[in-house]
C-alpha cells in the first residue's frame, strides 16, 4: 500500500516517461545502424551523434525560459512533436548535414521534455518520498532504455517501419501528461554555476564527471557500428546494447551502498581500473556469448562512475550548495559526451574498429590514474556527513533536485 501511494500521484508521468524514453533508446541506436548501412564513415557518425548531447547541453540552458513562458504541458507537446517530426525527417533527408542538424535539436527538444517530467515529478514528491520517487525514475528510465533496444526486432533498420515506431511512441508519450488534472508546477530559476570553485575543492570529482562522459558519450553512440562491423546484425546490437544497460542497472546499487560504507575515492579507483581492464578485453573477446558476457560486466561497472562522482561530490558541498554542483556535474558529463563520439569515431576510421573499446580503456586508464595521484597527493575536503550513493544516469538537473541533502 506505501507503494502505491507513491505512486499514484506520479503514474501518468511515469508513463510519459517510458514511452518517451522507449523512443528515444531506440532512435540513438537506430541511426547508428541506418547511418552504416548508408555508408558513412565512423568520423562522420561520430560528428552526428555529438549534437545531439550539444544540443542536450544547450537545452540546460533553454528548457527551465521556455516552460516559464509557455507553461509545462504545451512546452511538452511542443518539444515531443519536434522530436517526432525529426525522428522521420531523419529518413526524408538522408545527408550527413540534415542529420547533424536534426540531432542538435532533437537532443534541445528531448532534455527540454526531461526537465518537464522532472520538474513535475519533484512537485509531486513529497520530501519524505523523494527516495522512492527517485529509485522508481531511476527503474523506469533503465528499463526502458534496455526494452527499447530489443525494439530492433521489429523490423530493418533500413525500412520506415522503425522510425515510424519511433515518432509514435513518442507521441504517445503526450496522452498521459495531457490527460493530467494535476497543477502544474513552477520552474526555479537553473542554479548559478559553481564549475570554478568545484574544480578548485573537488577537482577528482570533476574530472570524474567529465571523462566518464568521454567514455560513456562513446558507447551510446559508436558501440552499434562496433558491434555490427564484428559481425552481429541489428538484433544482436541490441543484445550487446541491452545487457550493458541492464548490468548497469543490477550492479549500480551494489557498488554504490559498498561505496557509502568505505572510502569512495578508492572504491572509485578500483571500479575505474576493473572497467578499463574489461575494455582492453573486449577486442580479444574469441566468441559472441564472452563479448555479451563482457559488455554486461562492462556496463555494471561503467554505469556507476557517474553516480560515484555526483555522491563524491556531494560529500563535500554544504546541503545548499548541491543542486547548482550537482547541475554542473551534469554539464561537464554532457560536454564528455559531446566530444567523445568524435574523438572515438576519428580513431575508429584511422585506426579500424577495435580502436572504440581501446579508446574507453585509455580515457578510463587516465581516470584512475589522476584518481590515485589525488588519493596519494592530496587530501580533499569532506564537508558533513556522507552522502548516499544514488544510481542514476544522465538526465536532466531537475531530477538532482529528489537526491539533495534536505
């Protein structure tokens, strides 16, 4: 019954959330295959899927003005029919520049949706509740990324029938939040930045921020051209992509709660350099059943490196101060996953494909590197108590607002 009454007040956001989290799993995985069947090289690629998390970061900015203005249900429906009608524009102009546009604004339109849902979703939280709020986005979220790659089955990549699904699920995902009899919440203002003074007291933390999205801004765009050009067909890339997700969603919570309980900083490093060593491992992997195997272990270790960097860094900020850290977090984590589909891309042209799981173990190899230089060198600052270690992905600031100190 407790559960139930949580969720009651939040259940047509929860289904806006998954339609609309359905459609977008299935999109970023459906271009990477339609844009190597088309011929394009992984640069190219690489180039495309980098705006969408530019266009992702720029929405930080844009989304909290245009909910003020046009309020939260017709900023939805503006921002879901953009990301519907791009999903079929991508098949209407099939031209590396017409796709790195429609990524830009599609990734502006998509976190503008996410900040929506979450803004409601703090509002209708109560604060003894934001927990179980949280951890029940957080199972949504996970669960429909990795149901959303198994959507591959449907059809080819290289038909309209995908992409058609795509738009529809998307659109689907207006019926329950404009249904709604709910008040509408009011937007704060986006917390001013403190990227300077974080970098100056908590600079492991940043840096884990940042190149844990050089790593994982690589996999979700390039790891579906890695995976088809091993051999694999579009099923089997959603396989790949789907124990990933789901090895993160099964490991996250474990590792996290190990992390509360010990120094986090060393348990940091240890996860760090486990996730590098099973990258280096993945291009010798000698069959596809120890590929699957690796990229499920791979994703349960990778998945929590930004979470283990917000909850370290929420060590040692003040209760006020986490929402405006926390926010930055976010965007130096989109600013790695904007650089790193190119960076992974380039090298994948020039050097072949198993250039991709070496480039992760090396940006993940530099992570734990400077995080033992800061464990032996330096000592940082702890401010309280410690934080407890919430899963997550990258989503939007709105939802750093249910994990804040109270």
């Amino acid at each position: 019954m407790a559960f139930l009454s949580v969720i009651k007040p939040i259940r047509s956001i929860l289904f806006s959330v998954a339609f609309l989290l359905l459609g977008n799993g299935l999109i970023n995985t459906l271009l990477t295959l339609r844009g190597t069947s088309e011929g394009l090289s992984s640069a190219t690629l690489g180039m495309i899927m980098s705006a969408y998390f530019v266009g992702f970061i720029c929405g930080t900015w844009v989304s909290g003005r245009l909910i003020r203005r046009m309020g939260h249900i017709r900023t939805f429906a503006f921002c879901a029919s953009i990301c519907a009608s791009a999903a079929l524009l991508h098949l209407i102009f099939i031209d590396p520049l017409a796709w790195l546009g429609l990524r830009f604004i599609y990734g502006l339109s998509y976190i503008t949706l996410i900040t929506v849902i979450e803004s409601w979703l703090n509002s209708q939280a109560a604060s003894q509740e934001r927990g179980r709020v949280f951890a029940i986005y957080m199972v949504v979220n996970l669960g429909a990324l990795a149901i959303a790659q198994q959507i591959l089955r449907l059809g080819s990549t290289d038909d309209f029938l995908l992409f058609a699904v795509v738009s529809i699920l998307i659109c689907w995902a207006l019926l329950p939040i404009t249904l709604t009899r709910r008040d509408q919440p009011v937007i704060s203002d986006r917390p001013k930045s403190s990227l300077k003074s974080l970098m100056g007291f908590a600079p492991l933390a940043v840096a884990s921020a940042a190149l844990s999205g050089l790593a994982m801004g690589a996999f979700w765009a390039m790891t579906p051209v890695y995976v088809i050009r091993l051999g694999f067909d579009a099923v089997g890339v959603g396989l790949v992509m789907s124990l990933a997700i789901v090895g993160g969603a099964l490991m996250q919570i474990p590792i996290g709660r190990y992390s509360d309980r010990h120094d986090r900083p060393r348990v940091m490093t240890y996860v760090v350099f486990m996730a590098a060593a099973v990258a280096a491992l993945i291009p010798l992997a000698p069959g596809q059943n120890s590929l699957l195997a690796l990229y499920f272990i791979w994703g349960g270790l990778a998945f929590s490196l930004y979470p283990l960097a917000v909850a370290q860094l929420i060590d040692q900020l003040q209760p006020s101060e986490v929402v405006s850290g926390s926010s930055d977090m976010l965007v130096l984590h989109g600013a790695g996953c904007a650089v790193a589909p190119i960076l992974a891309g380039t090298l994948m042209s020039s050097f072949g494909s198993h250039a991709l799981p070496l480039y992760i173990a090396g940006v993940l190899s530099l992570l734990g590197t400077y995080a033992i230089y800061r464990r032996r060198r330096v000592t940082d600052l702890t401010s309280g108590s410690t934080a407890h270690f919430e899963p997550m992905v990258q989503t939007g600031a709105e939802a750093l607002k249910l994990v804040r100190e109270e």
